[in-house]
C-alpha cells in the first residue's frame, strides 16, 4: 500500500506564549516541524505540508535546511479551518496514493512505532486513529459546573495523530462534510459523521501536542532521556 503523510504546520504561537508559529521553535536544536516530519521518511513514500499562506516560503525553508526537501513533495497554503487544511492536503497527494496519515506538526515526539502500527491499521481495517486510554476520571458537567455523571473510562480513549485512512475513505468523508456543513474537532469525525467505520490503534504517552510551554519543557525532557537510552545501547 503506497502511503503519503499530510503534516499541518499552520499553528500560532499564542497559547505557546512565543513571537512566532509554535512549529518553527526549536525542540534541542532542530524546529518541532522537522521533527515532526522526519519519522515518516522511512515508512512513506512522501509527504505534502500544509503552512498557513503567509508561512509557506519560510516553510520550505525550514525543511530544506533540515535535509527534508526531497521526502517533501510539496508545501501548501491551508485554508481557515483545520478541516479546511486538511483538505488542501488531500488535494496535493499524488495520484497513486492509497493511505494518507494526517499528523499535527506540533506533535514533534510522534515515533515510528506509532507511525508503522496506524499504517497496519489501515492495511486491516481501512483506518487508524493513534489513540491512549484516558488515565483521569472524567465528569460530564453543566455550564454553571453541576456534574450530570461519570462516563466509564475503560471505554475512552485520548485522540491524537496521525491519523491515517484509505485515501478513498477520508475523500468520500470530505465530501460528505462540505454537503453537510459539518465541522469535526478531528480528522475521524468526518467518517463518524458520514457513517464510515472508524479503528482505534495504540499511540503513546509521549507524543504530546505542544500548546503551552510546558509541553515545550516536557518535550526536551523526552527528547534528552531518548537521546541517553541511544548512548546507553
């Protein structure tokens, strides 16, 4: 199965507290963007990135510099929603793709084992969401804060990327979208909403969003306790 990766790189750097687009900071020397993209050189045949318009030539910097231009096939301008940018996405792919993984460049700590098992997925199953089981107990509440009830948590699960899909599926629910006016928080409420089966594969704890800036120091602790288990091999 010929798989490409679509990497969104339109973020800000408001909740990050930082002057610029949080991808473009550096996680020990290399932009969150770059380490981002690097985990799926090995296991696709290319990716297309998607920068807000105004970013799009510094984007092309950024991945020349990092020696990622070849594995880029293309950076595009995304549109006002993240659905929208997706979108944008799809419409690069070339035409012998059969899976696309959507990933979040500001997940700079994704892995190739997470990468490889949502590929499985979609080899299975036709999708797979990199997901976790919740770990905190979760209240149901209304919005002057009455608790309404405590969902199981055995039966939830912490959504993040990539996520990936059969290329024709996440098109088909694009589709359905657009006709619908419907708006999903993520890329597989688009195939809940259009009544297309979704799979759940196994993510990690590691692969955090970066939002704020303690994400930014949890992640150099990651990044720094990775480095010392190599030099311990």
């Amino acid at each position: 199965m010929k798989s490409y990766a679509v990497i969104l790189g339109g973020g800000s750097g408001r909740r990050m507290e930082a002057d610029q687009n949080k991808v473009f900071l550096p996680l020990r020397g290399v932009p969150a963007i770059a380490r981002a993209i690097a985990p799926f050189t090995g296991l696709c045949a290319g990716a297309v990135v998607v920068a807000a318009a105004a970013e799009v030539e510094e984007m092309r910097g950024v991945i020349a510099r990092c020696g990622l231009d070849r594995f880029v096939l293309r950076v595009v301008p995304g549109g006002a929603e993240r659905q929208d940018s997706v979108r944008c996405g799809l419409d690069a792919l070339p035409g012998d793709a059969e899976c696309v993984l959507i990933h979040d460049g500001a997940r700079a700590l994704v892995t190739e084992d997470v990468i490889r098992r949502a590929i499985e997925s979609v080899e299975a199953r036709g999708s797979g969401i990199a997901s976790v089981p919740v770990s905190d107990t979760i209240k149901r509440a209304a919005p002057d804060g009455l608790v309404l009830d405590t969902p199981d948590r055995s039966a939830l699960r912490a959504m993040q990327t990539p996520q990936a899909f059969r290329v024709e599926l996440i098109r088909k629910a694009h589709e359905v979208a657009r006709r619908d006016g419907f708006l999903g928080t993520d890329d597989a409420a688009l195939l809940e909403h259009a009544g297309l089966p979704v799979y759940l594969c196994e993510g990690s704890r590691e692969n955090l969003k970066l939002t704020t800036p303690t994400d930014l120091m949890l992640a150099e602790l990651i990044l720094a306790a990775r480095a010392e288990k190599e030099l311990m091999r």
